[in-house]
C-alpha cells in the first residue's frame, strides 16, 4: 500500500496532498446496445492511467418488464 502523500507545515500538522488523491474513471452503462463499447473504452483508459473504474448502471423505469 502507498503512504499519504503529506508534507509537514510549521506547526507540524500533515496536510494532504492533492496529488495523493486517486480520482476513478466513471462510466454511466444504460440498457443500449452500444454499452459494451462504453465498459470497455472506461476499461482502457483506467488501466492506461492506473486508477480504478466506477461502472454505474442506470435502469429505465418498470424494470424488469411486469409479466
């Protein structure tokens, strides 16, 4: 695991470093066809910049069909 990024101030108090923060890579994945192609590009550019993905699912409404 990787240490906080921190540097001590005058009164010896850490602060964060922005730097240090890891911002995931989010993909909102509805019902279409063409999803695959939105998980999959979320996929590569979070392994390219090597931070986690958020795949979020959004369903329409009366999901699942009634029947």
């Amino acid at each position: 695991m990787t240490p906080l990024l921190s540097r001590p101030r005058r009164d010896r108090t850490p602060w964060l470093a922005r730097a240090g923060l890891v911002q995931p890579m989010a993909a909102v994945l509805t019902d279409r066809i063409d999803d695959l192609a939105v998980a999959e590009a979320a996929a590569r550019i979070a392994l390219a910049r090597r931070v986690p993905v958020l795949l979020i699912a959004v369903m329409p409404p009366g999901y699942p069909p009634a029947g």
